[in-house]
C-alpha cells in the first residue's frame, strides 16, 4: 500500500515509472489494473487523487527531502539536487499530500473511483 504515489497523465497515457503495467499505459487500463474496487475496502483505505496542473506543478512543488531524514540515510540520498520551487508561493510535499487542503495552484482532489470515471470516453 502506498501512502502516496506520483505520476504523470499525458493526454490519455499515465507514465509511472514503479508499475508493472506497460509504460506508458493507456489512462483508463492504468486505474482500473492498479486501484481496487474502493467499496470492497474500509473507507480509511480508499484511495484519492490530486490532479495538478502540470505548469504549477513545475513551478511551485518542492521538496526539502525532510519526509526522507530518520527513514532513509542520508548517503542514500538521490545524487541530484533537492527540488526547489521556481514560484515565490511554492508548495510543500507535505501540503499536497493533506488530501483534506485546498490549494491556490488550480489542484483538484477526488476519490480514485471519480478520477477513474472521467478519464472513460
């Protein structure tokens, strides 16, 4: 179970590099192979969604690898940079994983089921 998990939805193709689906992957096969049906789970585990514009994505996400510190050392860091925002009201990991926030970036969140309906023709 992921306690979250970023992809990128191009057009009708999802690009997820920890799939085992094919990649890309048509949008639609994507949700309905990876996401159980979410009324046969406890509500607790039902899965969202926060759909991100791409533009405010690039500009205002970052983060300062602090999810990372006590779980994972820091020699195992990736060798690349820590993200940083190029928005002067950047967007903290932590703040687009609260599913229950509203955020200023044009984000939307929605159960998986919902997500999964819209992408159908």
């Amino acid at each position: 179970m992921w306690d979250y998990h970023v992809v990128l939805q191009a057009g009708d193709r999802i690009y997820d590099l920890d799939t085992v689906l094919p990649f890309p992957v048509d949008a639609v096969r994507y949700f309905s192979e990876s996401f159980p049906v979410q009324s046969s789970l406890a509500e607790n585990y039902r899965g969202w969604v926060r759909r991100i514009p791409a533009h405010s994505f690039v500009e205002r996400f970052y983060s300062d690898r602090n999810h990372m510190q006590g779980v994972v050392a820091a020699s195992e860091y990736p060798a690349w940079p820590a993200i940083t925002p190029l928005h002067p009201h950047a967007i903290p990991l932590s703040s687009y994983l609260d599913m229950s926030r509203t955020l200023d970036d044009g984000s939307r969140v929605m159960p998986v089921e919902e997500y999964g309906r819209l992408l159908r023709p």
